[in-house]
C-alpha cells in the first residue's frame, strides 16, 4: 500500500466506508436496492469465464456485497479511476472528462438490449485483457498464481505450510458431493471424475488475508489416471461480515459465506455460479475454482484517451451488473435520480463530483501518514537488525 497512492485507495476499504457513515442524508441519490459489489474499485473488475467457456468482463471479488445502493459502487469505482489517472500523471481536466464518460457508459446499461461489447468501444488495454484470457491454460494459471507448474503449492512468501488438523480438514471438504462437483463441473470434464487433494497451504493474498482463513488447494481429478489426468486451483475463503452498508429493511443470508455467494451470483453469474458455500474448522467459508481465463486487469500506465475509454467501459460493466437485477419501471426511476443536480458546465452529477473530489483529498492525506508509519518501522526493523 504504501507504493503508490493508487495502491492505498485500493487496499484501504475502510476509508470509504468511513466516509458514507459521516455523509449528511441526501448527499448521495438513494438508488433502488439491489445486490452490489461494495467494494468496486478497478482491480476488482477483470476478465472471467463461464461453465461453458465463454469470457466477460465481470467483477471478481465479492466479499463486500449487500443489497444496498447502487451508488455506492459508483463513487467506489469513481475513486478509483480518478486515483489511477494522477499516477499517471494526468492533469485534473482529464478526471473531470473521466466521470463525465463515466456516467455515460454506466447510464448506457439501462437502455434496452444492451450489450457492452457492441454500446461501447473497447479500450486496448480490456481487448488485451481479453486476448490473453482466452489463450490462457493451465500452465498459465499455475506460473500466476502459484508460480509453478507442477503439482504442488510452493511454500514461501505467498504460501505458508498448513497443520495437520488443517489437512484434514481440507480433504474432508472435498470429499462432499457438492464440492466435488463444483471440481467436475467443466463441460470438458467428466461429472464422475475422481477428486483427490494433491497439495494445500495457506495462502498470504495481502493485508486482508491475515487473520482469516485463506488456501490455496491443488486438486488433481482423475489423478490415477495418467491419460485422463487433470489440475485444478481451488480458492478457499473465510467470510466475514461486509463493512459495506446495505439498505434498510432488506433481507440477506445470514451466514456470511452465503451472503458472498448469493451477491456473485446476481452481481457476476459466471463466478458466482461456479461458488459454493461451506462450513471449516467453524468458519463460514466459500469455495470456487480459479480458472486459467479468470484473470486481473494490470493497467499500470494510463493514456488520456485511455483513461477515458476505461471509465466508460467498467462503469457500463458495473451497470450491466445492477440493471440486470432491476424491472423496466425500476430502471427508468433510477435513471431519473442519476441525473439530478446536474449542471450545463459538467455532464456528471455534482453528487459524484463533489465525492471524488472530498475522497480523493481524504486518502491523499491518509496515504502519506500511511507511508510516514511504514518509514519509522523500517527504520525500526534496521535497527533491531543491526543490533
């Protein structure tokens, strides 16, 4: 978090949270309740792939999702966009131009028959995301995530060993029927196939993994089998409860786990339908495949037009997400609350504006005192070794 300030937005959740507990009533639209990311930043927004094979840009991490309000997911998206164009060195103007694009794809996903590929234009850096997706395999998958492509997890920085107690319980896991399904599920694989856990550790994904479970298991199906041999990575996670706010009055799971996978599956139906929910070591835990194509969107450097053609890209993607769950009626309704207090001097609302601008400068200074702390304890950290 503290390489960047793009980095911290995106790691420093809480922040956000912060603020919409503070907001004075009104200061954003109340949007209709529907299931939302609650945590849609850029990097939670990437390539993913289906049962059957086929590849959309959906969001990829819902850990925070509630029925709350759509807005919330756009001044969360808008931050981060506006954040990724002053690492890039862009002048404010371009931001400006940023949410206005912004709110025109987003705005665009509620029109009748919609389809992002076609309503709007593909920026380079998604069709390279895609492109790459689709000619990504197992080996792929393997030198990203685990960084090998053998049938083991290596231990290390990212991966640590597991007890025994752990093991078992992760064998015990996949031998449910359920859960090896959701291993079997492919078209391209057999439903009766074998599942057999070949290796499993924990599994270090940043600061929020710390403190909750969190591994990395290698299946193997059909691991007898040498002509019929196949890998998969599985994804187990804790679920904890969602800091994101959800609307008053409405009902959502109660176990958190089924909370994350009900949201996947009305925000991002193709992981959302290759999830499952469980019980481990008394945690509520979910489960799903990481597959080859399933992959993040690594924008490092933005362009002006660039920045422009990706706001009004992921902003439709997150619009497809909340329209898809809204009638025609509800949808004109919350088209209608979108354009309020807009002004002939800026084709964005003064609500998305006035966020961005208020947040920005929230996480500016949070960063730096971010970064004065990470200073004193590397100086701390110096000392104590050359002691």
């Amino acid at each position: 978090m503290a390489e960047s300030s793009h980095r911290y937005v995106r790691g420093s959740t809480v922040k956000f949270y912060e603020w919409l507990e503070q907001l004075r009533v009104g200061a954003l639209p109340d949007g209709p309740p529907v299931w939302i990311c609650g945590d849609c930043h850029m990097g939670n927004l990437g390539p993913v792939a289906n049962a059957a094979g086929q590849i959309e840009i959906q969001i990829r991490d819902l850990d925070q999702t509630v029925i709350g309000n759509p807005a919330h997911d756009l001044v969360r998206l808008g931050l981060s966009l506006a954040s990724a164009a002053r690492g890039s060195d862009l002048p404010g103007v371009t931001t400006v131009k940023m949410l206005e694009r912004m709110m025109e794809g987003y705005e665009k996903a509620f029109e009748p028959d919609f389809h992002e590929e076609i309503d709007v234009e593909q920026p380079k850096s998604i069709r390279s995301a895609i492109r790459h997706s689709l000619s990504a395999s197992w080996k792929t998958l393997a030198n990203e995530r685990i960084e090998d492509d053998k049938p083991t997890i290596p231990l290390g920085k990212r991966f640590w060993p597991v007890s025994a107690q752990e093991k078992q319980e992760i064998s015990s896991l996949f031998d449910q029927e359920a859960m090896r399904r959701i291993a079997t599920m492919l078209r391209s694989r057999d439903d009766d196939s074998s599942v057999e856990v070949m290796d499993a550790a924990y599994w270090v994904k940043g600061c929020s993994s710390l403190g909750r479970l969190r591994y990395a298991v290698l299946l193997g199906l059909d691991a007898k089998n040498k002509e019929k041999r196949a890998y998969c990575l599985m994804d187990i996670k804790e679920a904890i409860d969602a800091a994101a706010p959800r609307a008053a009055g409405v009902k959502m799971p109660s176990d958190q786990a089924q909370r994350v996978v009900e949201g996947a599956r009305h925000v991002s139906p193709y992981i959302g339908k290759r999830m499952l929910a469980a019980k481990m070591m008394g945690k509520s835990i979910f489960v799903r495949e990481l597959l080859p194509q399933d992959l993040n969107l690594k924008i490092k450097q933005l362009s002006r037009d660039e920045a422009m053609r990706i706001a009004e890209y992921l902003s439709a993607v997150v619009g497809k997400a909340h329209s898809r769950q809204m009638d025609a009626k509800t949808r004109k309704g919350w088209q209608a609350q979108l354009n309020r207090n807009r002004t002939k001097q800026l084709d964005a609302p003064t609500w998305l504006w006035t966020s961005i601008v208020e947040l920005l400068s929230i996480h500016e200074s949070a960063y730096l005192e971010h970064c004065r702390k990470y200073a004193l304890e590397e100086e701390k950290q110096g000392q104590r070794s050359a002691a």
